[in-house]
C-alpha cells in the first residue's frame, strides 16, 4: 500500500517538473519550536550547499521561521530535502 506522503511527493515531482526549469532557485519554507535545537538542525540539513537562510522569530518568540533559497538541479532534490526535514522534531513544512 503506498502511502499519502509518497503521494503527495509523487504529485509534487510531476507539478515541479511541469512548472520549473532546472537548474534553478527554490525556496523552502520551515516553522519550528524555538526551545530546542530544530533551527539548527534545519541549518545542519542544508550546510554544505550554497543555500541562504533567513531566520525569523514569532511575536510569542515560540516559534521560528526559516527562509531557505538553495540552487537545485531537479524535482528529486527538491524532494529529497523535504524527506530531510520531516524527521525533525515538530517542523512545519509550508
């Protein structure tokens, strides 16, 4: 049985493909707990590439966000960076 996110990365490829030319800039957007250490390993997920981050706080200062542009070759690493982060503890993927 294939799962819903399996699904939705599936149908993400395809949208991907058809509305991008590769290589390009993509922005990748996160929401995570400011308690504990899920800014950095959001860093840590894209150290070694050539990516811009951009880091705000929420107004309760619980919650931060990260704006991340990196330059990507394909649908595939676009997606495989969202399989990255979805094991982070509490992350929001927008």
């Amino acid at each position: 049985m294939v799962n819903e996110r399996e699904v939705f990365y599936a149908k993400l490829k395809v949208q991907l493909a058809e509305t991008s030319k590769f290589p390009s800039d993509y922005m990748y957007k996160f929401i995570v707990p400011a308690s504990d250490n899920q800014v950095q390993e959001v860093r840590d997920l894209f150290s070694g590439s050539n990516a811009e981050i951009k880091l705000k706080k929420s107004k309760t200062g619980k919650y931060e966000s990260l704006s991340i542009v990196l330059r990507v070759k394909s649908p595939s690493e676009i997606i495989a960076y969202y399989k990255k982060a979805e094991k982070i503890k509490g992350i929001i993927s927008l």
